[in-house]
C-alpha cells in the first residue's frame, strides 16, 4: 500500500460528525442510562451477574471485592478497575440506595464523602433482594450476547423480578441526556404496579394513591405533591427535600436545633460546615455551636442555639441558605427498545410489566419444554420396565452402546432420546418400586403440563403469576417508608432580626463617593467630626439608621444600589470609606446624587427630577431589590439628560422645579402619575432653549427658600411667594434680569432657620451663610452678595453644611 492509499481526503466536520455520533451512542446505550426494564446501567449489571456467576450471592460468604472487579473488567467490561469498583461500591451504600444490591464488609465509604477503601480490603457478595433481579436467568428467560472477546456471554437485561428502576432509581449524565430518577418505597412500587396490570387504563392520580412518591433512603421532609405529579405525568417535575429537625429545649433556657435526616445526595460534612460559616461570618444571629454528634446509632448534626434566640427564624435561615434544603429535579430518561425516553410512571411500569410478561413466558416455555421430555423419557421407562427381560436380553446381545440404542429403537420402537435413557439406566433401578415412582412422576409431569400450557395459552394467567410472584417479594423485602411527603412547597420567610443584630449606626456618603458604617461609639468620641475624607471632599448624607434597615443610592445616572446596612463595609469615623465603585461596577463619570435610609418599603413614594425637566413618580416598594449590591436601573434617562434629585414622599406634597435662568415652578406631586421603576416619567417644567433644572425640592407654603446664583449672591424667600400652578409651565422667575452680567440660579435650597449654606467658587473659595442672618427678600431682587466675584470667582456649587445635631 502506498502512502497516498493510506491518507484519505475527508471534511473535518464528517470525520467529527460520525466519531462523535458513534460515541454519543456508545455513551446513551452502554454506559449512563438505565435500561427501563431492570433499572440498572451496564457496569452495574455485568457486576451482579459477574457475582452471581461466581457464586457470590447471599447464601455464602464475603469474597473480596478485587477478585469480583477482575472478574467484570477480564469477562465483561473492559474498562479501568476504579470504574467499576466505584460503581460497586455505590450499589452497596445506604445513603445512596434505597434496596442494596451488593452487601460489603469494610470500609466503603461515607455521608460526608468520604471514600471506600481500595478493593483488596474490602469484601462484598449478593444482597438477598439481588437475587430477585437475578432470579430465573438459567431459564432462558432473557436474551444473552457475546462478551467483549467472544469467549463467554453476559445477558442484555437481568429478569428483574421487581421494578429496580423505581425502586432504586437511578442519576447520569450521557450525551445529550440526563438522567433524574428518584428512589421509591418497594412496596408501594409493587402495588402500583399490580394496579397497573389489574387495570391497564389506570391514571396518574389513581396510582398515586399507592404510590405516595418518592422515597429516599436519608429519609427527609418531601413537599410539593403537584411537582411529584408533574413528574409521574411527564417524565419531569420539580419538589423540595429537607431534612428532619426538632427543636428541643435545654438547660439555661436555651432551644437547639437536632438534625436526625438530612435531604438525599447532600454531603453531610460539607453541610455542617456550611452551617458553621454562617454562624462564623455572622451571617445569621443566634447560632452558639454546630456540632455532628453522629454516631453508630444514627445521624445527628446539633445546632446549639444563644438564649433567647429566635429557633424557627435560624432554622429558616438554614432551609434556604444551606443544603439542609435542597431543590430535587426529576428527568426520568431511561433506555427503552435501545432508545433514550423520558418516561412518565405509567410509561415505566408498562415497560417493566412488558418486559415481565416476556420473562415469565420464556421461564414458563421453557419449563414447559423441559416437562415435556422429561414426560417422554419417563414414558420411555416405563415401557422398558414393562418388558424389562427383552430389554436386558437386547442390551447384552448388542456389541455396545450405540449398536444397544440401536436395537432397542428398531425392536420397541423406542425414540434416541428413550433409549439413551434406558441404557444409562443404573442396574439398581430396575425394582418393582421404580415402576410407581415413575408412574407418580408421570402423573406430576402430566398436572405441571397442562398447568405451564393454560400459562402459555392465557393472557390471564400469565399477568396473575406476575402479580403473584410481585406480591411476594413485596412481603418478603417491604420496610417502613422513611420520607415524609407534604402536599405543598412552604414558602421560607426570614426575619431581619434573625440574620442580622439590631444595632444603631451612622452611615456617612460623601460627594465622591464614599460609602461607610461606623459604630455610634466611634462617631461619638469624635464627637462627629473629623471625618476621614480627601481634602476635595465633603459630607453628602449623614444617616442616622440600624442595622436592619436598607440604604438606597441614587446615582445621575439614574441607577440606584441596595444596600442592606449590615452589608456596609464597618470602618471607624477617622478612617475613609470604601467607594462605592470598588462594590459595584460603575462608569468614570457616575455619581451619588441622593442616599436615602429605608426601615419599611410598604408606604411612601419616589420623586425623581432630571435636568431636562422631566418628573418620575413611582412606589417606594419597586426600589427593594432581591439581589443586592448591584447596580439596578431606577429610572430611564436619556443620553443627554441626568438625574438631580429623589426626594421621598406621601405622595401629596409640593414639588418645586429651579432653573439655571431663574425660573420657579410650584406644582402638587399628585399632578404626576405613579409608573413602573424603568420608566422615563413626564415632563415637570417647560424650559427656554440652553435652560436646564438646577434644583429640585420639596417646598409647602409655610416653608423657606434660599437661592444662590452664580455670581455669589444669595437670598431668603418665602414658598407662598411662588403659587401654585400645574406642571409642565414655564414657571414665575426668581431674578431680576440684567441686561449685563445676568445672575444665574446655581441652586435653590429649602431652607430652615438653623441651617447653614457652603459656597464654592471655580476658582476654590468656599464662604458660609446662616440662614438666620438673611431677612426675606420679594422674587423681583437679585438678594446680597456675599462673595466677591471678581476677586473670589464664579459660584460653581453650594450645599447644605451637615453638622453633628
């Protein structure tokens, strides 16, 4: 062969295409699904067969397990040893199999996962219920193939005289197919099975009044019967498992968790571990100790629990935030005519219930066959006897064996099979006595002849012998169910109190960003000042809050944070805060406009003012976020556009817009619809063309104003100077207009006696004014200076001084 005869030119894609194509097959067909008749997977088979081959079955003793996994991996399954050990090894844990199939002595795992020790030291054989699935395979009750060498046969599914596939369950991950079976109380499994063959159209809901659902050997709390019909109607559903707790009290007047069943499949040190983290990180108040008291007598994990300590908020806090509850998803996907099915209940007791009438029809044809020679060779004796001394007489006339067959079938006209019979005939056989023995025989053949043949020939009577032979591996193999099954799916409501300590703080924002929780201890021996900031810097919001409460963060972009304080980062009054960006993912030129304390987001409204003018109203409610510490969108602004001000309300006051020309407009906030969180709002004021919204406040009749404007004057009004009118107008001007140098409006403040204002020039001046020095001026004056602004320069921004009150 040349070297261009050895090369083939083939498109990538169909070299991958078929490679993966025959591989997927192999794994769908031979390695990760059961087959829906026995139940069980390929190794897990070739295992139970290898064992029963071997003898190793519950009758006689431990062999070890190496010599069971040569056995497998040299006849049957030629793949690596820790495959197939491990596949043994989990046929004979309690916490993973509901009805054993392998019995091991040593050390063959654990609950907390820990693993089995290696197979020359462990020992293991056939559980008694094993044999069940192995029972009649001599009788030619299934199909066998060729081994992987062709030197022996292995059977293609085991007889399986009860439904495995519920019974165990099964879990794998194939290609392109999951597998997502429950295990199921034996005896419930039986008598749906034996309602399904007494009547054949038998719904859902009738079987599931045998069988409750799913049963799982670590026992547990299954809620959620509508998800259990779900799954036994389509193949796919979803419940909740949770552990078994009691809550005991004990000395010092203090409660304690006990943990005695814990939801199948978890790891029981992982969650004791997880379990201590939250009492650890504090994630959860009450928590004194977790414990794991297991012991050879059972399972048992306590959680010691502080005085007066709230036990059913902790052990809430446990059921959503550990595995002591997990979510368990049925995908009922087994092999059925060497397809991958997602079978619903019926589905899978029709297959079994298939697959039993072919087995107990080929164990009763070949009983059947096995009677009938039997009967034609003991007729065959019979005969012989009755001429026995022409027998001898032709036997010892004979040369030997085959010339004797031969002369006895052409005298007597005996069959081959007759007269190989009569010359294997042992000489102590030929009494008077034998002749009724055989007689009875005969009459025994005749009855278990005719009984096999009404099997054969009666649909009937073959189901009554299946439903007979399930009934008594029921009676036989049935215990206690050990899951509890609730009918719905309890919905876990967590008290603040119990995650986290009540405790009063301060919480402190800053223009720049910079977020933090200090103690009230640490904000008081500063006495509230000397607060860690850049020089650049200043105090935005001052807060005082618990630790329960939530901070909301408006920033202009119009997105807005949740933060729940206890979440805040506790750092003491002189040290800086953490900015907000290094917690949330933010852009250069984001800002916090507003922080806002929240104890209870049932009542109130949000107002939002952008400045172009546009007004948001929208329920307090919508801002409490599930997934917090992100950034969230509170409003839809525009690319030009920014938000300027969120002020909390009832939803009945006034609102009043200021523009940078000077314009005031006072509306009600009613005159503004409540909408949905994203959306953009309405329009609050007309503005000229280059105007835009400088400020936002809340302002009531009795309230007063204080207007800044850019070239350093300042002045006091009073609110009624501005009446009331409705959105969406040009609104009463604040200024007098000058031909040259104009003032404009840098901010507009409401402004109460005590109050104290900063004002910041371009150039870095700041100066201060009390509201109490400044006498109320009329809408038509340009107010006081109080900064110079040829030596001082422009205002660029002013605000309220928060001092320690």
């Amino acid at each position: 062969m040349t070297a261009t005869e050895r090369f083939q030119d083939l498109p990538l894609e169909e070299v991958l295409g078929d490679r993966f194509g025959r591989y997927s097959k192999y794994i769908i067909q031979e390695r990760a699904l059961p087959d829906a008749r026995d139940g069980l997977k390929p190794v897990q088979r070739r295992i139970l067969y290898a064992m029963h081959m071997e003898g190793n079955t519950h009758l006689k003793g431990f062999r070890k397990s190496a010599k069971t996994v040569g056995n497998v991996i040299g006849n049957y399954h030629p793949h690596g040893d820790s495959s197939v050990y491990e596949a043994m090894v989990r046929m004979s844990q309690s916490w993973k199999v509901r009805n054993l199939l392998v019995e091991m002595h040593g050390n063959n795992g654990s609950i907390d996962g820990d693993p089995a020790a290696a197979m020359r030291y462990t020992e293991a054989r056939l559980s008694a219920i094993s044999g069940e699935l192995l029972r009649d395979i001599e009788s030619d009750t299934v199909d066998h193939i060729s081994n992987f060498d062709d030197t022996s046969e292995e059977p293609v599914v085991l007889p399986a005289r009860y439904p495995n596939l519920l019974v165990n369950g099964s879990t794998g991950i194939s290609a392109g197919y999951a597998t997502e079976i429950p295990p199921h109380h034996l005896g419930e499994v039986i008598d749906a099975a034996v309602m399904r063959i007494e009547k054949p159209d038998a719904t859902v809901e009738d079987l599931m009044t045998v069988i409750k659902g799913p049963d799982f050997p670590t026992g547990g709390i299954i809620q959620g019967v509508d998800g259990i019909k779900n799954a036994y109607k389509t193949g796919k559903g979803k419940i909740v498992i949770r552990g078994k707790v009691d809550i005991e009290d004990i000395r010092g007047a203090k409660q304690q968790l006990v943990i005695t069943e814990i939801p199948f499949e978890v790891n029981k040190a992982v969650l004791v571990k997880k379990m201590d983290e939250a009492r650890a990180d504090k994630k959860v108040e009450g928590i004194a100790e977790v414990r794991d008291e297991t012991d050879r007598t059972g399972l048992r994990i306590v959680v010691e629990l502080k005085k007066e300590a709230d036990a059913n908020g902790v052990l809430n806090f446990l059921y959503k935030n550990t595995d002591l509850q997990v979510h368990y998803n049925f995908n009922m996907v087994a092999i059925y005519k060497k397809r991958p099915m997602l079978m619903g209940l019926n589905d899978m007791l029709d297959a079994y219930i298939g697959h039993q009438k072919e087995v107990v029809t080929r164990r009763t044809k070949y009983d059947y066959d096995k009677a009938i020679n039997r009967k034609h060779i003991v007729e065959g004796l019979i005969k012989a006897l009755s001429v026995l001394d022409e027998v001898i007489e032709t036997i010892r006339g004979s040369k030997d064996k085959k010339d004797a067959k031969n002369n006895l079938e052409k005298r007597f006209e005996f069959t081959e099979v007759q007269a190989e019979a009569i010359v294997s005939l042992q000489l102590y056989r030929l009494t008077n006595t034998d002749v009724t023995a055989l007689q009875k025989e005969s009459n025994e053949l005749d009855a278990k002849i005719n009984q096999l043949d009404s099997i054969l020939t009666s649909d009937s009577k073959l189901l009554s012998v299946i439903k007979k032979e399930l009934k008594t591996v029921k009676k036989q193999y049935e215990d206690s169910r050990r899951s509890v099954i609730e009918h719905d799916i309890e919905e876990i409501k967590i008290n603040m109190e119990v995650l986290v300590a009540s405790e009063d703080v301060v919480v402190s924002v800053t223009k720049d960003g910079y977020i933090k929780r200090t103690s009230q201890r640490s904000y008081a021996a500063s006495n509230g000042k000397d607060l860690a900031m850049k020089d650049t810097d200043r105090l935005h919001a001052l807060l005082n809050i618990n630790t329960t409460d939530s901070l909301l963060l408006f920033t202009n972009k119009g997105n807005y944070i949740h933060f729940p304080v206890h979440m805040l980062p506790e750092i003491r009054w002189k040290d800086l805060g953490q900015h907000f960006s290094s917690i949330v993912s933010a852009d250069r030129d984001e800002e916090i406009i507003h922080a806002e304390g929240v104890n209870n987001f049932d009542h109130d409204t949000l107002v939002f003012i952008t400045k172009k003018g546009m007004v948001k109203k929208s329920e307090l409610s919508l801002y409490k976020a599930q997934r917090t510490a992100r950034l969230l969108v509170g409003l839809n602004v525009k690319k030009e556009d920014e938000l300027i001000a969120v002020h909390r309300t009832n939803g009945k006051s006034t609102l009043m817009l200021a523009t940078h020309y000077g314009y005031g407009l006072r509306f009600s906030e009613e005159e503004v619809g409540m909408v949905g969180q994203r959306a953009a709002g309405v329009k609050g004021i007309n503005l000229k063309d280059g105007d835009f919204v400088v400020s936002a406040i809340i302002a009531e009749d009795e309230d007063s104003l204080l207007a800044i404007t850019n070239r350093g004057a300042v002045k006091k009004m009073a609110v009624s100077e501005f009446e009331k009118s409705s959105r969406a107008k040009r609104g009463l001007i604040m200024l007098r207009e000058l031909k040259r140098n104009p003032h404009r409006l840098v901010e507009i403040f409401n402004a109460a006696r005590t109050d104290e204002f900063i004002l910041e020039t371009d150039k870095g001046n700041r100066a201060s004014i009390k509201t109490s020095v400044l006498r109320n001026n009329d809408r038509y004056s340009n107010g006081s200076f109080i900064i110079d602004e040829i030596d001082k320069g422009n205002v660029i921004q002013s605000w309220r001084n928060i001092v320690n009150e």
